[in-house]
C-alpha cells in the first residue's frame, strides 16, 4: 500500500536519484532543495517506506501549476502515478484553486494519456520547449478544473 506525504528536505537525495533515472534532462538536486524550501507544495509517495515517486506544484492566483510529477521508472505503469495527480488534484482544490495547469513532452505518451484520463484537456503547444538529445521538442500544454468536494 502506497501513502502521499508532504516533501522534506531529507528526501531530495532520494527524489533526486529517482530523477536522475528518469529522465536524461534532470532537474538539479538545488532545485528540489529551493522547491521544498519555498511556498510550492512538494510531495513524495512512499511504498514499503521507500520513496517511489514525487511531485511539485506552485500557486499563484487561484490557478495551481504541476511542475514536476515522477515515478521511479522500475514502478511506472502500476497507477501511481494516478494516485499521486488525484491527491495533487484535490490538495489543489481545497487550496481554493480553481485550475491546473502542466506542460508535458510531445514524446511523453504515457504521460499524456493519463492527464486524458484524469480531465486535463490540451490548450496549446510551446515550440521547441523541451531538450533532447538531437536538439528540441515542443511541449503540449494541458489544463483541467478544480472542484473542492
């Protein structure tokens, strides 16, 4: 059985470590550090005590922004992922946001199909917005309403 928990300065090693296999473009292990010290809300998901996934999201004006969501590569695939953007979804709700908003990857299918699911809608698309390996790729800009319950 999974939990959700709020991020803290202990964990970035972990969540860093997850990132770094996750993606060939990581985030800094600062910018983990500055996002738990900041006003973002940063969580991680723990399975048998060990930290498996993580997220970040900011907030400004009553719209909530996902950051960065991430589920260790040996675990995607079991709904996770899922559980991790619901409990964003509500935290987000009861935060009196009204909306959220993401940017994934082009290439990111997986991603995109569970942002369909859960009720993000595509808005736009950023140009050449994400590094790759041979240059750029564009980013798809998604939203989805909020409703407290």
């Amino acid at each position: 059985m999974s939990s959700i928990r709020q991020m803290n300065i202990e964990d970035v090693e972990s969540v860093f470590a997850i990132e770094k296999q996750a993606y060939p473009f990581p985030w800094s292990k600062s910018l983990f550090e500055q996002a738990v010290q900041s006003k973002k809300y940063c969580a991680v998901v723990e399975l048998d005590n060990k930290i498996v996934g993580y997220s970040i999201i900011s907030f400004v004006v009553g719209e909530a922004e996902l950051l960065n969501l991430c589920i260790d590569p040996a675990l995607q695939g079991k709904g996770l992922a899922n559980e991790l953007l619901t409990h964003l979804l509500e935290y987000a709700a009861n935060k009196d946001n009204h909306e959220m908003f993401l940017e994934v990857r082009v290439s990111n299918a997986a991603a995109i199909h569970l942002y369909d699911k859960i009720g993000f809608n595509e808005i736009g698309r950023r140009k050449n917005y994400y590094p790759t390996v041979g240059g750029k790729e564009d980013a798809i800009l998604m939203a989805a309403p909020l409703f407290k319950d």
